[in-house]
C-alpha cells in the first residue's frame, strides 16, 4: 500500500519532496526484512541470493532512487514468496500423501468400547475400527472382515479385502466391514510413520548435481558483485547495476534440482515408492543391468497346480482325490497348493490316515488298508513304488509330486510357483527405459527356475544359489556391465542387495527391515513400479538439465542487457520472478508422472 501511495504522490504533486517520503517508508517496510536476511547470511558465510538482492536495493536507496528500491524490494518479495509457495507444493503433495494420523481410537474392554487417543494405544491391545474410519496403528485382524482404502500406505488405487490373520497398517480407511484389531505397533513405530519420516529424510538429500550448484554458489556471488562494480565504474549508472544484481539472483538455478527432485519424490510416494536418498534416483538413470530375486519378487511365493498327468486307467479327478487326500495332512507349500485345487475343484479328499510325515521327502497314509503315498521320486522308488522310467522327466517339469497307491503309480501333479501379475512385461519395460541385462538368481533348482523362466525373457537365469553365490554373481555382473541393481525382498537377499549399486525391496509395507535394508522400497507388489522407476530417474535427470541450461542462459542474457542498460531495475525483477516460475512450472511436471499406471489400477488391469 505505501509503495502503490508513493506511485500515486508521484504523479499527482509536482514537488517530489511528498512522493519521496511515501517512497522511502515503503523501501524501509518492504527492504529491511530482505537486509536483515542478508546480513544473517553473511554472518553465515553464505553468499546468496538474499545479499545481491539487498545490494542492489541499498544501491538504488543511496541513489535516491527511493521509488526504485522499494518496487525492487517489493517485487523481490513477491518472488521469494511465490518460489516458498510453489517449491514447497510439491512437499505438501507427499504430506498429504502420508499425513493420516487418526487423533481417536476405540479401545475394545471388557466392558465395551472407549474412546482413547491414538497415541496412548500400547502393543497386544484390541481396538475396533469402524467403515469410514481410519486405522489408529499398525496390528492383525482379530476379527470381521472388511475392504480397506491401502493408497495411502502402499499406492494402490484399488480397495483390498482383508479379514481375520490380515495385516492391517495405520492410517489406512476402513471402507464396508467393522473390523477387531490387535494392535502391533503403534504411534511412531507404525509403517505409516516410518515412510513418512524416511520420504522428509529424503526430500532433504541432494544429488550430485544439486551439490555441483552448492559448490560453485560461493564463487558466484563475488563474481556478480565484480562485474557490476566495473560497469558502476564505467557507466556512473546506478540503474544498471541495480538492474545486474536483481538479475543475477540465482533463483532459478538453485531451484532447478531441488523442485524437480522433490517432484519426483511426490510422484514415487503416491504410487507406493519409498526412496531413501535423492541421489539414488540419479544412481537409477544410469543403471544397466538388473537382478531380480525369483521367490516372492517375480513370484508369489505360492504354488499352484497347472498339470494333472494320470497313469492308465486313472481319471484326473480320482488323482486329484487320492493327492489331496493324503496332503490335507502336511503343511507343506506343495501340499497346501494340492488341497488348494481340489476345493477349487469340488472334489472331495479320500479319507486317508494314519498319515506320516518325512520332512522334504513325501508323505505316507493308508486308505481302507491300502497304502497310499505323496512325495519326491526318489521317496516313492525307495517305498517300493514301481516306475515306468527313471528319467529325467519329472525334473524338467519342475516341482512335481508323484502318488502312488499299494507300489502303483497313479500318476503326477505339476506344481509351478505363481508369478506375479506383470511379471511377463516387466522385463520388456525396463529394455524400453534402457537396462541391457536382466537376470533371474535363485536358490531353487535349476527346472524350477526354468519352469519360472519360460514365462520370461530374461537375459540370463542362474539357479541353486547360495546368499553368498548370489552376492557373486551380482559382483560378476557389476564388473562385465556396469551399475547393477538388485531386486528382492530386502531380508533374504541381503548380500546381494548390499552388493548391488541400487538395491529395491518389494512389499516392504509393514516390515521395518525390509524398509531399512534397501536404498529403496516397494510398498507394494506391483512390479510395474520397476520400470516405472528408471523411467522416472531418467525423467528427473532431463528435467533437471532441462531447468539448469534454461536458468543459466537467462542469467547470462539478462546480465548482458542489464549491463548495456536496457532492462530497468523493476523489470528486471519482474523477468526474475518469471524466471523462477518457468523453472518450477517444468518441474512441477514431474508430479504427474505414473498417472497411467494408477488409471490401469482402477480399470482393473
């Protein structure tokens, strides 16, 4: 208001003397807060923005010029606002993002329900969560079932079911059922607060281009100051050197990295995308070969039947019957998947009993007195089961149980580990984003591993690993291609993972480990954030360079024009703060990036 008063004296009285005294009480009001910030820097060794910015207005106010100064200080004010504001967006998108904190629990008592803060809630008590509610703490699912709104912790769009032995984590919505909760963890040792905590770490980290900008910051300034010291000399034109030392405010260049950087960290987070460190994210642009851990990474870590394979006379349905008949009695992976299929089936298990165990080898029942067995094939030859062939042949189909009834084979049942949704296209999608190399490690055996493989274009499979083999493996392709990094469950692939240049632990939500063990995390499952990964480093790096040629080109130009006296200091300011918006509008890009992969979600693909 005082400087929009000064503006108004200066055209309505004729004496300057009036429009002077408005002017100088706006340059005061407007500029000390800027001088103040200057002196606190320099105080600091910290030659910025804020000291040429308060030059050039304590410049133009010893001139005289009191209009100048003050629409300069006030123009530069606007600036640093907008660039708080803007630069700071993208921080409140990933606050939002993880900023659920329910302020009230219902506590479960014996004598009801009460009303309790979230944050006195302890570990092994029950709380009920109701629909629409947001969950208090991470913990199990005692009792109900419900479908709960998960975006917020892992970025999937769609809803999950979930009911009694369901892991459940704060800060996610209850959507339709009442839900009985033993809490886990509560308060700050939830998942929700650790993502939180470990994305601000994060937006706080620099890469190595944003340091090459710190470094050189301190030689900037001096270098400024000279040069519109030499054109005063020259000139004796205050204007111009006000006019150089407002455009040479690297607003621009020092927001070039950051704003993108956190951008992208804002766009990771919504989909579920955990990065630890900024400079990771450049480490990913560059990298050239990936490992990928098989069980519960490119799989499920589950079985399923995918082949029935019955001897002469034998119906599928009758092998089926006698296998999920003795394997309802074992615990067994392959077991369960058997019994699995059988219901999916609606076959009915036989009543086998008296049914023994032999730990990796198979298992032993009798059926109306007559013996029936489930296991391996060297099992069934030692029980006197009688063989076609003592190939190969159930070894390259992979996991195979073979059943046999009184020393006859009834037949086999073919078993492969489910692969995850996305796996067949993942390794197509990181070739589009420029990795060379894909490889499959795993301690399983080699027709396993193959069985897995054949859905897959890998570049190589290397199978009955060790952890510390893997760890090999991964040094050896480190040293024939380049930067490698590792895919795994963040636990028990901790040698390779640490061996890697990049590690990436996926369906980290709710396991402070796997949170902790890698440079990154997956909160969920999703595979389709492994490209989407690299896409957005190489994305990040561009827009980068993108913002730093853009920047550093106005400051050279606009310096030039200062110099020669044809920008006025008030435009100057006025083509400073566009500067400074173009720079973030482009990074600002970046927030948008993965809004197909969440409009697949929601379609159901």
């Amino acid at each position: 208001m005082l400087l929009l008063a000064a503006l108004i004296a200066s055209r309505l009285f004729a004496h300057p003397f009036h429009a002077d005294i408005v002017a100088i009480a706006a340059a005061v009001v407007l500029g000390l807060p800027l001088v103040a910030t200057a002196m606190r820097d320099l105080a600091l060794s910290r030659p910025n923005l804020n000291v040429m910015a308060a030059l050039g207005i304590g410049a133009a106010f010893a001139a005289g010029e009191h209009l100048t100064a003050a629409a300069v200080a006030f123009f530069v004010q606007i600036s640093n606002m907008i660039e708080d504001r803007s630069a700071s967006g993208a921080r409140r998108s990933i606050e939002a993002l993880i900023r659920l904190r329910p302020a009230s629990a219902r506590r479960i008592t014996p004598s009801g329900e009460e009303a309790v803060e979230a944050a006195a809630l302890s570990v092994g008590e029950r709380i009920r969560v109701r629909p629409g509610e947001l969950v208090p703490g991470d913990g199990i699912i005692v009792a109900g079932r419900s479908t709960l709104n998960e975006a917020t912790i892992t970025g999937e769009s769609l809803p999950v079911e979930k009911g009694e032995g369901d892991s459940i984590f704060a800060g996610t919505v209850n959507v339709t059922g009442v839900l009985d909760v033993e809490i886990g963890r509560a308060g700050q040792d939830t998942t929700l607060e650790q993502v939180r905590s470990l994305i601000l770490e994060a937006e706080a980290t620099r890469t190595p281009v944003m340091r090459l900008v710190d470094r050189y910051a301190g030689w900037y300034t001096p270098l400024v100051l000279i040069l519109a010291s030499i054109v005063l000399f020259f000139t004796r034109d205050m204007d111009r050197t006000v006019a150089m030392l407002v455009v040479a405010c690297p607003c621009a260049i020092l927001l070039s990295g950051p704003t993108a950087a956190v951008a992208a960290l804002s766009a990771a987070a919504r989909l579920g995308i955990l990065i630890k460190n900024i400079a990771d994210l450049e480490i990913a642009g560059r990298i050239k070969a990936v490992v990928f851990d098989k069980t519960g990474t490119i799989t499920r870590g589950r079985l399923h039947v995918v082949g029935l394979q019955p001897a002469d006379g034998v119906t599928e349905d009758e092998l089926l019957r006698f296998a999920a008949g003795i394997e309802a009695h074992s615990n067994h992976p392959a077991a369960q998947a058997i019994v699995r299929a059988a219901r999916e089936r609606e076959i009915h298990p036989a009543d086998i009993r008296n049914c023994e165990e032999e730990p990796g080898r198979g298992v032993r029942g009798v059926l109306s007195g007559n013996t029936v067995l489930a296991g391996r094939r060297e099992f069934l030859i030692d029980a006197g089961v009688k063989m076609a062939s003592e190939s190969d042949e159930d070894d390259r189909q992979g996991s195979v149980v073979l059943i046999a009834k009184n020393g006859n084979l009834l037949g086999r049942v073919v078993l492969e580990d489910e692969l995850r949704p996305g796996a067949s296209e993942v390794v197509g999608q990181l070739r589009d984003e420029g990795v060379s190399h894909c490889v499959m490690l795993t301690g399983d055996r080699r027709p396993v591993a193959e069985a897995v493989a054949r859905h897959l274009t890998f570049t190589d499979v290397v199978a009955e690993l060790l952890p510390g083999q893997k760890m090999d493996a991964v040094k050896r392709l480190r040293a024939d291609e380049g930067l490698v990094a590792a895919v795994g469950d963040g636990i028990n692939d901790a040698p390779a993972l640490a061996e890697a240049d990049l590690s990436i632990a996926m369906g980290a939500a709710g396991s402070e480990a796997a949170i902790h063990a890698a440079r990154m995390a997956l909160l969920n499952n999703e595979l389709n954030r492994i490209p989407f990964l690299f896409h957005l480093a190489r994305r990040l790096t561009s827009v980068v360079r993108q913002n730093l040629v853009f920047s550093s080109v106005y400051v050279v130009g606009m310096l030039a024009l200062s110099a020669t006296g044809i920008i006025h200091p008030v435009v100057a300011v006025l083509l400073h703060t566009a500067s400074t918006f173009i720079v973030i509008v482009n990074s600002a890009r970046l927030v948008r990036e993965g809004e197909d992969l969440e409009d697949l979600e929601v379609s159901g693909h």
